[in-house]
C-alpha cells in the first residue's frame, strides 16, 4: 500500500490535527500514512476548504508554539556533566541556557511569520509636517547644493 495521493476530509482533517500539535508539514508528510507535500500543496490550490482548513490549522500551531515558549522558558534543562584535567575534576552540571535561547527564538521567529498581526512586531509610525512636491525652476539650485 503506497501514499495515499487522493484527497479526503478525513486525512486532511488529520493532516490539520498533526500540525495542530506544532509539526512542520514536512514532518507530517515524512510519515508514511501521509501523502507527500507536493500532493498537499496540491490540494490547498484545489480545495478552498482544506485551504481554510490548514489556515486555521497553522494559526493554532502559532498559539501552540506560544505556550511551548513559555514552558521552554519556565523549564530547566540540565546540560551535560563536563570532564576537566588529569585528575579527573568535573564541572556541575549547568542549565542548557543557549540551547533554551535558540528553541525560543526559532519559535517566536516561526510565530511571526505564521501569524503576524498576532506575533510580529509592531511598527508604530508618526509623522508630522507636511509633504509636497515643489517643481524647480530653471536656475534655481537643486536640492542638496
């Protein structure tokens, strides 16, 4: 029995619940009960409501990640017992810090992009003065000399 190369509410419903849980569609699409990317992406162009469907899938992936970010953060993680000098002198154990750094920033990075109204930053402009265009007349200096 091969992938499966046809399109169903059922597998695309289990495909969105993967997701759901914070897996990549490549990762989904790695298990061999799934169908490839190609045929997924397939789909999201043929079917409005799978294409509605992984929207909202990937929104909450966004929501999930922003919860495991916080457990990350909460978490410590203890690095590997380091072994120093002849004598056999160790170092304790220390918390895993630069590894929790990077799990969070790859999330929040993955977040912004996923739901950036939600997760991006914000950008606050202000402006005050006027704005207009002034034509030059012949033999009048140009701006900037």
């Amino acid at each position: 029995m091969g992938r499966p190369t046809d399109y169903n509410e059922t597998l695309a419903t289990e495909i969105c619940g993967r997701l759901i849980e914070g897996r990549s569609l490549r990762s989904v699409c790695r298990d061999e009960d799934m169908p490839s990317t190609t045929a997924v992406f397939s789909w999201l162009s043929k079917y409005p409501e799978f294409a509605a469907q992984y929207a909202r899938a990937c929104e909450l992936r966004a929501d999930a990640d922003h919860e495991e970010i916080r457990e990350i953060a909460d978490t410590p993680i203890m690095g590997e017992e380091i072994t120093e000098g002849p004598d056999g002198t160790t170092i304790k154990r220390g918390d895993a810090i630069a590894h929790r750094r990077l799990q969070v920033d790859v999330r929040k990075w993955s977040m912004a992009r996923m739901q950036p109204r939600k997760y991006g930053d914000r950008q606050h402009v202000e402006h005050s003065g006027k704005v207009g265009l002034e034509s030059l007349v012949a033999g009048d200096e140009k701006p900037g000399e």
